[in-house]
C-alpha cells in the first residue's frame, strides 16, 4: 500500500502540470489580463497560495503553459530530423505533417492570446519568441540545411526564409480562431499541401542530376 509521503511526492510531481492546464483554459477564455492567479487556483482546486510554490508570478506560469503546450511538438519534430533517412523533400512533406497535426491542439488558442495581449503585455511576444518561434526556426533552418548540403536544394537565404516556410500556419491557426462561420473555413489539408508543392519547387536544385 502507497505510504502517505509517497501520495503527497507524486500529487506535488502532478501540481505544475495541473495548473499549467487550468491556466491555459482560463487564458483561453478570457485572456491573460483578465485572468487571475485565484481564478487559476480555483479551477485547478487548490489554494492561490499553492500556486506561490511553483511559479513566481503569472509570466512564469504562463511560460509553463506555453512549454506543456507547445514542447511535445517540437520534441517529435526533432526526434524525426534526427532520425529520418528518406530525401529532404520526403522530410520537410513529414515535418508538415507535425506541424498540421498541431493545429488540432494548443497552438492556435496560444497564438490569439500572444498577438491579442501582446500590445500590453511584450513580455508574452518575448516568452513566445524564445520558446516558440526560435525553435521553429531553427527546426526549419536544419531541414534548409540538409536539403543544400545534400544538393537537393539550391543555395538560398536560411534566415529568410524560414518564416516563409511558417507563413501558412500562422494564418491557418489565425483563421480558427477567428473565422466561425463554415463558409470562411479555410481547408489545412490544400492548403499546406499546395504550400509545400509550391515551397519544394522553389527551393529545388535545377542542376541536380545534370551531367557535368
């Protein structure tokens, strides 16, 4: 039988976790402003003193939602472009996939709250810069990498266009949020799929395989 320590470890384990969940709710619904670090102990059943113990303040907390919400994906997609033995192209086509998946989860709700809030609060378009878009970057930079070092893309600016390449899903995690109405959804699936064709003929290497 679990001794009474043991329970109490792994309920303090679970603690940051569960208000790191509550959070994102509240976030979601109402905002950062409007949230407070009581409505967050509330729904997450235990006392706003409780928060105090894991997080400083409700930057912190938001920075943990962000990380819960956000790592897993970026976890996956590193795991794939370190792993993965097939052509770039097959790459990048598999990375999108990674991405597209994550637009049936948080991203769209944590980006509205970052471009919404952030006039107010640019500590949040900071945190979202260094925990999010970075990363993305950099993912996008080693996959831009690949492809030249292995001559199956042309020599291009990695710098630049990585945000070319993440253009799409921003718009599309934007377009959730705020198009309802079922005649102004807009269709993910064409339209990375079309964002990729488009994006693989571009970046091609025309003199690949031509005889020297």
């Amino acid at each position: 039988m679990e001794s009474e320590d043991k329970k109490w470890r792994r309920r303090s384990q679970a603690r940051p976790g569960e208000l790191s969940a509550a959070a994102f709710q509240l976030f979601s619904e109402q905002g950062f402003a409007a949230t407070r670090l009581e409505d967050v102990a509330a729904r997450a059943g235990v006392s706003k003193g409780t928060i105090y113990r894991y997080f400083d303040n409700k930057e912190a907390l938001f920075a943990q939602v962000v990380n819960d919400a956000i790592s897993p994906r970026f976890a996956e997609a590193d795991v794939l472009l370190s792993a993965f033995e097939g052509s770039t192209p097959d790459l990048l086509r598999t990375f999108f996939k990674v991405i597209r998946s994550g637009l049936d989860g948080p991203f769209p709700p944590m980006i509205k709250l970052v471009i919404s809030e952030s006039g107010n609060f640019p500590e949040l378009a900071q945190m979202w810069s260094e925990l999010v878009v970075k990363r993305i970057f950099g993912l996008v930079h080693r996959i831009i990498t690949r492809g030249m070092e292995r001559n199956e893309f042309r020599e291009v600016n990695r710098a630049l266009i990585a945000p070319l390449v993440g253009a799409p899903v921003l718009l599309l995690a934007m377009a959730k949020q705020t198009f309802k109405a079922e005649d102004m959804q807009l269709d993910a699936d064409q339209i990375l799929s079309l964002h990729i064709d488009m994006l693989l003929r571009g970046l091609r290497n025309q003199e690949e395989g031509k005889e020297t």
